[in-house]
C-alpha cells in the first residue's frame, strides 16, 4: 500500500521550492531579517561582524530575503552558517514575502545597499522604498538601511518621522 504513495509523495517534495515556506524560529529566540544587496560578498563581511565572538548577543538568527536563490558560492556560506542563518526567496516590496519571515516579530531589518554600484542615487532610491514596504507592514520594527549618499539620509528620515 505505501508503494502506491510513492510517487504522490515524490511529487509533493519536487513542487516544493527550495526556498519557499515561512520561517520558524524557536520560540523566544530573536532573529533579523536581512533584505537588500544579498552576494556572497556582502553577505559574508555582514556575518563577519554580525556573528563575531567579541559581540556580547549573538543568540539571534540571520533570516536572508532575497528575489533570486543563492548561488553555489553563497549557498556553502549559507550552509556553513545552518545553525545562524535562513534563505527565503522574495522580497520586501510583498506584504506575503514580509510575513513569511515574520518581520513583525523580527528585532530589527537591515537593507544592505550596493557599494559597486554605477547609479548611487538609483540605489538609495530602491532601498528607501524597500524600507516604507517594511514600514507600512510593520510600523514599529527597527530598520536600519545602507545609504550610498549622505544627502540621501534626508529623504529616509523624513518618511520615518512623517509616520
């Protein structure tokens, strides 16, 4: 009789994204969610110093949100981190993506900006419209975004006080 289940079982686990589901941290534990700029570069000098061992708190689990899945390169980082660190493919512009890593009971969100990029104003611009997404589903977390241009700070800091 399980036989019979072996393919429905088979097809179950191959339409099930990678990626996809919701995260479920243990209950009490704190987490961050970590949207923006996600390469291996950037995510690997923001676990540099996020989880180094001179930091007093770092009982707290990294959740990743990213538009595209991680390359081999960031996957191994990922996994070297399994006990740290979650991927979910979306993004923060989706009130659904927003909920599926619980950025409302989240500690803080961090927008990582390109620091390679050819267009700084261009990049400011895109990560002060990821934090008003975040903002308008969670109007009390903390969000704490990268900046290319300091004139820039200006126009975050008008939204967040005009809230």
């Amino acid at each position: 009789m399980f036989a019979s289940y072996v393919p429905e079982i088979a097809d179950l686990i191959g339409s099930r994204q990678k990626y996809g589901g919701e995260y479920k941290g243990e209950h009490g534990k704190k987490h961050i969610v970590v949207c923006g700029y996600i390469t291996y570069e950037s995510v690997s000098h923001f676990l540099q110093d996020f989880l180094h061992e001179d930091r007093e708190d770092v009982d707290v689990e990294v959740v990743f949100l990213h538009r595209v899945p991680p390359d081999l390169e960031l996957e191994g980082l990922f996994k070297r981190h399994f006990t740290k660190v979650e991927f979910f493919t979306g993004t923060v512009m989706d009130s659904i993506d927003l909920s599926r890593v619980k950025v409302d009971e989240a500690d803080a969100c961090l927008v990582l900006a390109n620091k390679y990029s050819s267009d700084p104003d261009a990049e400011d611009a895109a990560n002060i419209m990821r934090v008003i997404s975040i903002k308008n589903y969670s109007s009390d977390i903390r969000v704490i975004v990268q900046l290319m241009q300091y004139h820039n700070k200006a126009c975050a800091l008008a939204f967040v006080f005009s809230q």
